[in-house]
C-alpha cells in the first residue's frame, strides 16, 4: 500500500491573471470540508480561496478500509501551523479495516501546474497520511 502523496507547485515569480482571479470564499469553501466521515476517501476535493484557514485543521480521513483523501489547495500562501490564520494540521490517513487491509494514506496537492501557490509555503504542524490499521488479526 502506498503511504502519501504531497505535491507542491510554486509559482515563481506570481502571475498578475492569477493575483486577479476571483476566487470564492474561504468561509464557504471551508464548508465542503464538513463532510461526513464516509464520503472521504472516496472524491477528490479542491478548495480555492484567497486564503486558507482552519483552526480545527483539515481532516480527510478513510472510512472502513477506504484511501485517505485526496485533497488540492489553491490560495496565494499555505500556512500549515498553529494559530488563527493558519491550518491547524492535516490528517488524511487510511481507514482502519475490521479484516482486510487498511486503506492507503491520501494525497495532498499544494498548488497545481495550472495554478500553482505563488506566495509562500509554511509548514509547521504535523501533516499525516499513513496506511489504515487492520484491527483483527
């Protein structure tokens, strides 16, 4: 099983069209990522804002066996760390398995080709992404 994926795509130097872009709001982008715990592992989500902040952290974790999530964050800086205009962690780790095996850690992108981070990329608190436990054995 693999463990985790991160890409990362920077822009250098930032593009004027993307400074310009109309992005959504992070408040309501935020809201996609309260999804019931069945539906991760299972559709890839991308969240474009301005900015980004979570101060529960993000959360894609897999249900009964499934993959970790697979999640893409598009904004003008990434800050991973503790605090108020921060993402307070990221856990996109497999889901456990009664029998079977657990499920693959889940992949974040940071940025895209198309529309990569063209500030900066902090990352001080923990980002996981391992294998599902198999709890009978």
């Amino acid at each position: 099983m693999k463990c985790c994926l991160l890409s990362l795509f920077l822009a250098v130097p930032p593009s004027i069209t993307q400074a310009q872009q109309a992005v959504p709001s992070a408040i309501d982008q935020a809201r996609l990522l309260q999804r019931p715990p069945e539906a991760a592992g299972i559709t890839p989500f991308t969240l474009s804002a301005s900015s980004i902040f979570m101060p529960n952290g993000l959360s894609a974790i897999g249900a009964d066996g499934a993959a970790g999530g697979t999640v893409t964050l598009n904004a003008a800086r990434v800050l991973i760390a503790s605090g108020p205009d921060a993402i307070n962690g990221v856990t996109l780790n497999g889901g456990d398995s009664l029998l079977g095996g657990g499920g693959d850690g889940g992949t974040l992108n940071l940025g895209t080709t198309a529309n990569p981070i063209a500030g900066n990329v902090t990352i001080n608190a923990p980002v996981t992404a391992s294998t599902g436990a198999r709890i009978l054995k």
